[in-house]
C-alpha cells in the first residue's frame, strides 16, 4: 500500500514500459475534459443570450402597449375637437345627407 502510494507521487506510471496506455487514456480524458468545458461555455452563453432577449421582448411589448393606448387617445372625438378649436374648426351641427346614385337602365 506505502509503495503503490509513492509510485503514484513519483509518477512511475508515466514512465514504466508499458507508459504508452497510460498517456493514450491521459490524453483521451484530457480531450474530452476540453470538449465537456467548451460545450458548457457554449450553453452558458446561449442561456444569458435568451435571457437578455427574452428582457427585450418584454420592454417592446410594453412600449407597444404604451404606443397603442397613446393613439387611442389621439383619436378620440374629444380629443380631435379640441386640438382643432384653436384652428377655428368644430364639429358639425347638421347630421351628414346620404347621397344615392340610381343607375338607369
């Protein structure tokens, strides 16, 4: 137990005959450590990519809301009457005719 224990701090594994197995398995787990890091980075950058567009769709949403009930408030009849008193324009007081065309045949 002592004596693999000192092997493993001397790193006799890495330099005995049969050292070529070990540094292929080294290697390999050296490899895949990379991609697994990569591949986390890559979702950890996808998540804060959905989140910051996910923030954007909520404050144009709102703002789209804001524009609507803004253009209601335009348009009211009221509202039209009296931008348009200062211009000397009102409303009418005689209802509007309707005009019938009779084609002849």
């Amino acid at each position: 137990m002592k004596k693999g224990f000192y092997n493993i701090l001397k790193a006799n594994f890495l330099i005995s005959e049969d050292a070529v197995k070990n540094w292929r398995f080294i290697v390999y787990c050296t490899v895949l450590a990379i991609i697994m890091i990569a591949s986390s980075h890559n979702a950890e950058k996808k998540v804060h990519q959905i989140a910051r567009l996910s923030t954007e769709v909520k404050e144009l949403r709102s703002e789209h809301i804001e524009r609507r009930s803004d253009l209601m408030k335009i348009k009211m009849e009221s509202t039209i009457t009296e931008s348009m008193s200062g211009k000397g324009i009102g409303p009418s007081d005689t209802p509007p005719n309707k005009i019938r065309v009779i084609i002849k045949e």
